[in-house]
C-alpha cells in the first residue's frame, strides 16, 4: 500500500534513514526544521486524502456488487486520517520522526520476492530468445529485415516498459527495460557487424556504446519520474556501465598516449558524474564515480612508472615527465573545490593533491643517497608543516596524507639510527669490564645510513609535524592540543646524545655525557617543576650511563657513585611517596653494586666481596627506621623507607649469587650458608627492632635454619634431629609466648608447627630402621607429652603425642602380634568391623527416611 508520509525512507530520494539524523545520508536532504516540518504534514495529508479516496472506491464497488462476500472473509476497514495509530508531525527542531520500529521480518520468500524472481528469469529467457533468434536467422535476413527487426524488438521493450511503469508496476518496467537495453547493445553489435559504422575499432565501438548506454541510461532515470514508478534503478545502473564503457574506449584509444587518454576518461567520467549528481541519479552518481577513481587512478599508476625511469630534476620538471602526476594532483585540487561535495570528501581530495605535488617534488631523491633521501623528507615535512599551519582551520587537514607517509619514512632513518648507536655501545658493554675507559667504540658495519648528524634535525622535524598534526584536529578529540615542552626537550636531547654511539668516540665520553645530562634533567627536576615528566628522563639517562659503564670497572664505579648521589637525593627530596620509594630501592642497589665494583678494583675475592657488600647493606638498611621523619619531604615517611628494604631484598639475591658463583666449588657450600646466616641475621634484627615487621621474624628464621641445614649436610649430618630439633624449639618458644600473652588462645594453633617438625621426622626415621635408641627416646617424649598435656588440659601435646606413639607401638608390636594371633583371627575381626559398619549405615538411613516421612506428613 503506498503511503507518502514513510518515516523510513527520505522524501526526496526514496533512500532509508534512521532515527536521529539531521540529514539524509544519501542525497543530503535536511530533514529538521520547519520547512521539513511542514512537508511531513502536507505528507500526512496526503496520506488522509488517498485512505479517503479508497474507502469511497471500495463503498462503489461494494454497493454495485449483488453478490454478497463469502461468509469468514476479511474485509478491509479504512482508516480516517488522524487516528491514533498515525504518526503525528514532528516537534520543531527534531529529526524527522522515525515511526514504530517495524515488527521482525519472517524467515522464506516474501510476496514482494516471488514476482522479482519471476521477473528477473523472465527477462534473462527473452534476452536469451533474442540472442538464438537473431543467431540462427540472421544470415538468412536482408538488411532491412535485420534492421526493422531489431529496431522493433528494441522499441517494443522500451514502450512496454514505459508501459508499466505508468501503471506503477515498477518489478516490470524494470525488467523489462533492462530487456530493452540488452536489445539495444545486440542492435549496436549487429550494427558493427554489419558495417553501418564503417571500420572501427574496439576502442571506438566500446566509446560509441558506453555513450548511448549513459546517454540513454540517465534520459530514462529522468523521464521515469513522470510516472507513478518514480525511479528505475536498472536505468541508473546501465548509465554507470555505460560511463565505464565508454572511459574504457577512450582509455585504449590508439592515436592518444596512455596519460592523456587516462585524463581524457577522468575528465568524461566526472562529466557524467556532474550530469548525474544535477538530475539525483544516485545510483549514476556512485557507478560513475567508481569509474572515474579507478581512471584516475590508472592516471597515477601511469605517472609513476613513467617517472620511476626519469628521476632527475631536469627530466621530471623540464621535460615534463611527470606531467601525469602533475595532472591527477590538478584533478584532485579541482575535486576538493567542488563545494557540493561533504567536507571530508574535499579534504581527502586537497590532501592526496598535495601528497602528489610532494611526490613528484621528492622523487628525484628517490635514487640518491640516503642521506639525500632523507634531506629530501625532511623537506617534504617542513613544507606540509608550513601549509598545515598556514591554512584556514577547515584546510589544514590537507598536509595529513604527506605528513603521514613523509613522517614514515623520516622515522624509519631515524629508528635505523637508534638501532646501530644502541648496537654499537652494547658492544662496548659486553663483555664486562673487558675494556679500558679510553677506548674507543668499536663501530659495527650497517651498511650506507644517513648522516649520524641528521638524528637530532630528524627528531626535531617529526617533533614539529606531530606538533602541526594535533593543532589541525578538531576540538571536539578527547586529547590534547599541544607537545609537553619538557618531552620535547627530553627527546632532542636523547637523540644528540645517541649521535655519539655512530662515531668512534672513547666509551668514558659516553658515560660522562649521559650521566652530565642526568644530573641537569635532575637539577630541573629539584629546582623548577618536580614533575615526573623530567624525573623520568633523568633516570632513564642514568640507566643508560649505567649500562654503558660496564665496559671498564672504574667506569662503572664512577656511575654508580652519581647514581648513589642523584637517587639519595630524589629520595630524600621527592613529595610523592611511591617516586620517594622506588628511589629508595634504587639507592641501596646502586649501593649493593658500588660495594661489588669497588671490591672487584680492590682485588677482594668475589665470595667475600660478596659477603663485605651484604654487611654494608645490612648496616645502612637497619637503621634507616630510627632517622627523624623530617629528612623526608614526602608525605609518609614510613613507605619512602620500605623502598630501601624492597631495594635491599632485591639486591642480596644477585650478590649472593654471584658470590656462591664465584667462589671455589669446595666452599660453595659454606659461603652459601654464610650468606643465608647474614640476610637470616638482618631480616630477624629488622623484625625485632620494628614492631611493623614482626611478620619477618618467620622468614628471618627459616633462613637461620636454611643455613644451619647447609652447614649440617656441609660436614656429613644425615639424621634428622639436627635438622628439625632447633627449629621446633624456637617454634615452641614462639607458642609458649603466644599462649602466655593470650591465655585463651589455641594449643592446637600455636604449638602444633613445632611438635609436628620435632616428632614427624623422627617418627618416619624410626619406622624405616630396625628398633632402637631412637623409637626409645621417641616413645618417651610422647608418653612425656601426653602427660604434660593431661596435666596442663592442654589438647595439642595429648594429640600429637598419642597419635605418634600410637603409630609407634603399632609399628614396633606388629611383627609379635603377627606370629602370636591366628590369621583367620584378623580376617574375622575385619569381618566383624564391617558388618557392624553395615548395620549402623542401614539403621541410619531408615531412620533418614522415617524422618523425611515425617516431614511430609507435616501439615
């Protein structure tokens, strides 16, 4: 049923809109205000008038009729205007209305699918007929014949069409002359075959048909509108084939070179574009401008390759060789002119121009140096960046497109330059204090790169361009509109410094320059801003001086005694607390490895260097908790101090290591229970000398353990008391003073770690050798505590005691209970077990079930 007023679809090109829009996305038809107010009501009109006008026709007919309808059947019930059901106008300022979202299609062919397909096979067989008609009696007509037949066929499909169409059969006329314009390409062909056009080639006979079929295409799209059809989306289709037939022929022309012909389609596909776009052939509109993109862009293909062959400057400007170029730039500009077009549209357009002009004004650095190259770039950048900053604000997205592929290029040289500076000084490093501080780095061979000196000037151009970039972006991007002064700053230097790692400079430069620029980003940190923005750098510059030092032990000592330095003071005078305490973990390493380094120039054996540098960590991380709060800025002191015991955690596990490495395979046991007694030793102090880290106290003391455990299997010890007894008294003093303080606590709690770790391991010692003076001792302690805990009522000792010496006797009594009992005792008194186990299952579940019965009776 036809309804003007369908808040579905735009009024003007029939296309589908969705609630919401201020705008038709297809033809650009505002659809907010009072002008489209006004039309949805004239619309709503409309709509009134024809139910009105079919009611009174179905009234006629029903009153002309003697028959009466057939008992059941559904009659239509007309609709006044302005029921509730109807969509009322819009209110002022909104998008058109939407309307009711339309119920969920269902699943199979629709009734408008069925003649659609009917039609479309329809028209398939007659252009089929026609072709084996004409194919089996052409030879046998004379040209008149020929002519009037095909002429006839031709205009009897097209009248039909029309035909349809004035009758609002829109499947039909449709069909139908998508029939007739398959006739009129068979005529066009018979035509050629015939000789009518003379001798003409593919090119031309391919121009002369795209013509008609455009020409004919959009008359029909035009002409349709005069029925009640309204459009033929067949007629706008054969207008865009038509279009690329005919750029086609003109394209392959021979007696015009392959860029001209190229412009020449270009220049035909925008007319009918143009042509289109006047009379809202949007399907033209589309076709016809696929059709001119891809012969511009065959113009650009062909530009290039007949550029990359003439790279000079004389041959791409003075002989005009890359007038190709220059000429789809030109296109591209007079697109971006176009004001009818959307704003996103030009702006591609200016910007692929542009890119072309610096293409075509690169190109002769193409096949140059890369150092050439990258002048060239660069200039590239500087001069998007001028007309980026330049240009109105509605051009300034013009530059993007050579910004971007420029800005790829320019930091791809400056990446490889990156890459070879951090090569070369990696290896200066390695191996390890393998150099001396004078020499110079070993330069490795990448290749022909671009001047070392063109990093900082590269950094700088790709600075400004992103710089460009963010002012050009609309305002309405959550982001912001300008580059930190201090990041800039931070990566120009990074850059000039990295230029040192391309030359051959001795290695002690390096560290000093990046140490020296360091402590300045450090100094700016302390004295202007305080922000991480400048902190960062600065520690960043400080690793890499680190890093770079390992070349020579006197250079790494002289860098981590500025690392020492620069952390104490960040520590000590940052205001956050998390920046204060990674300083401080920072500190105590560069403390560990200055103790390591400065042992290593002393000739100290690794192992007790290793040993010398823990003591020294200790000393400076236990008392760190008694200095005022005041020497602190930060505002808790107490988390700016646990960064020096993270740090110094930290660092004991690599000096421990490194010095169980390095000592001699005889006593590598014995430093390593050294180094477990000094970290045991420090971490215990700290849990006694701070009530915060009593939960310490546990870890301090199963690394005293872990040491006296090395030490015993060192010497030879294989039985287990050695090992579990010292450990469960200490645990066992921890539990007496646990219960002391909280009377009513928990024996279970706090005496069953240390009486499992004294009796478990004896007791599983005692049952894998014969009886002796240990099941005896073991006996005895339990009997022992099983007293004690019947007298003091104290449930942990009498459990763990009974349950050991239990298992115990069992273990000892059960060769003598083997040969004096019978076997078929025990298999009786098993039986017996597990008959009473039955029983008392079976009297417990009956008993479930008289109480579910219960239950159930319950009312």
């Amino acid at each position: 049923m036809t309804r003007f007023a369908d808040p579905h679809r735009c009024p003007d090109c029939g296309a589908p809109i969705r609630a919401g829009l201020p705008s038709c996305g297809i033809c650009g038809l505002p659809l907010t205000g009072e002008v489209a107010q006004r039309l949805y009501q004239t619309l709503l009109t409309a709509d009134g008038l024809l139910i009105e006008l079919r009611a009174s026709g179905a009234l006629a007919t029903a009153a002309r009729t003697a028959t009466a309808p057939a008992p059941g059947a559904l009659q239509p019930t007309p609709m006044p205007p302005g029921v509730p059901g109807q969509p009322g106008p819009p209110a002022a300022g909104t998008p058109f209305p939407a309307g009711p979202v339309p119920p969920r299609p269902r699943s199979g062919l629709s009734a408008a699918s069925v003649p659609k397909i009917l039609l479309s096979l329809g028209a398939a067989c007659v252009l089929v007929a026609a072709l084996v008609f004409l194919a089996v009696t052409w030879s046998l007509m004379s040209i008149g014949a020929r002519t009037a037949t095909l002429v006839v066929l031709t205009l009897v499909c097209a009248a039909l069409s029309g035909f349809l169409a004035r009758r609002d059969l829109r499947g039909g006329a449709e069909a139908l002359s998508l029939v007739a314009w398959g006739l009129l390409c068979l005529d066009l062909y018979g035509a050629r075959d015939a000789g009518w056009f003379g001798d003409v080639g593919d090119p031309t006979f391919f121009l002369v048909l795209g013509v008609v079929l455009a020409g004919t295409g959009m008359a029909a799209g035009v002409l349709v509108r005069r029925t009640p059809v309204g459009a033929l989306t067949g007629a706008e289709l054969v207008a865009g084939l038509g279009t690329a037939a005919a750029c086609i022929g003109v394209a392959t022309q021979p007696s015009l070179a392959d860029p001209a012909a190229l412009v020449l389609a270009t220049l035909l596909g925008a007319a009918v574009v143009a042509v289109a776009e006047r009379f809202a052939l949007r399907m033209t509109v589309w076709t016809a401008g696929l059709v001119t993109l891809a012969s511009w862009a065959g113009l650009v293909g062909s530009g290039a390759d007949a550029a990359s062959g003439h790279l000079s400057m004389a041959e791409l400007w003075i002989d005009l060789v890359a007038w190709p170029l220059l000429a789809a730039a030109a296109l591209a500009a007079a697109v971006a002119a176009v004001r009818r077009l959307p704003r996103a549209a030009r702006d591609a357009a200016a910007a692929v121009g542009f890119g072309l002009l610096c293409l075509v004004a690169a190109a002769p650095a193409l096949d140059e140096s890369p150092t050439t190259l990258l002048l060239a770039t660069l200039g590239v950048l500087v001069a998007a960046a001028v007309v980026g900053w330049a240009a109105p604000p509605c051009w300034r997205p013009t530059a993007f497109l050579a910004q971007g592929v420029a800005g790829l290029v320019a930091a791809g040289f400056a990446l490889g330059s990156v890459v070879a500076a951090l090569t070369n000084l990696v290896a200066a490093a390695t191996p390890g204090w393998s150099s001396t501080a004078g020499a110079p780095l070993r330069l490795q061979d990448f290749g022909d790169q671009a001047a070392p000196l063109l990093l900082p000037v590269t950094l700088a151009v790709l600075l400004g361009t992103v710089a460009v970039v963010l002012r050009a972006l609309p305002e309405q991007l959550p982001i912001g509109r300008h580059l930190d002064p201090r990041a800039v700053a931070a990566v120009l230097v990074a850059g000039s410094v990295t230029v040192l790692g391309l030359y051959a400079v001795p290695v002690w430069t390096v560290v000093a320059t990046l140490l020296l620029v360091a402590a300045v980003f450090l100094a700016w940190w302390w004295l202007v801003d305080g922000s991480l923005v400048t902190l960062v750098p600065a520690a960043l510059f400080v690793a890499g001086g680190v890093a770079v030092s390992f070349a020579n032990p006197s250079l790494t000592a002289a860098a981590l005694l500025v690392t020492l330095v620069l952390a104490a003071v960040v520590h000590l005078r940052a205001a956050g607390t998390e920046t204060a305490a990674v300083a401080g973990a920072t500190l105590v390493a560069a403390l560990a490895g200055s103790g390591w380094t400065w042992a290593h120039l002393g000739g100290l054996d690794p192992a007790w260097g290793a040993l010398l540098t823990l003591v020294v960590v200790a000393a400076v991380v236990l008392p760190v908790h008694t200095l005022p709060a005041g020497l602190w800025v930060c505002g808790d002191s107490l988390v700016a101090r646990a960064g020096v015991e993270v740090g110094a955690a930290v660092a004991a596990l690599p000096l421990a290591t490194a010095g169980i490495l390095l000592a001699p395979g005889s006593q590598t046991l014995t430093w390593t229970a050294v180094y477990l007694t000094v970290v045991g030793a420090t971490v215990t102090a700290l849990g006694l000398l701070r009530a915060d880290r009593r939960w310490l106290l546990p870890v301090g003391g199963l690394l005293l353990a872990a040491a006296s455990w090395v030490r015993l299997f060192e010497i030879g010890v294989e039985e287990p008391e050695p090992y579990t007894l010292p450990s469960a008294v200490v645990l066992a003093v921890v539990g007496l003073l646990h219960l002391r303080r909280n009377p009513g606590g928990s024996t279970a709690t706090a005496l069953s770690p240390a009486l499992g770790l004294a009796l478990v391991p004896s007791l599983l010692w005692a049952l894998s050798e014969p009886a002796g003076i240990r099941a005896l001792l073991l006996g005895l302690a339990c009997f022992g505590l099983v007293l004690v805990g019947v007298r003091l009522r104290w449930a942990a000792p009498l459990a763990w005691g009974a349950a050991v010496g239990a298992v115990l006797v069992l273990w000892l009594s059960a060769p003598y209970v083997e040969a004096a009992v019978p076997r078929w005792v025990l298999i009786g008194i098993a039986g017996a077990v597990l008959i009473l186990m039955g029983v008392t299952w079976e009297r417990r579940l009956r008993e479930a079930r008289h109480l579910a019965g219960y239950l159930h009776g319950l009312r």
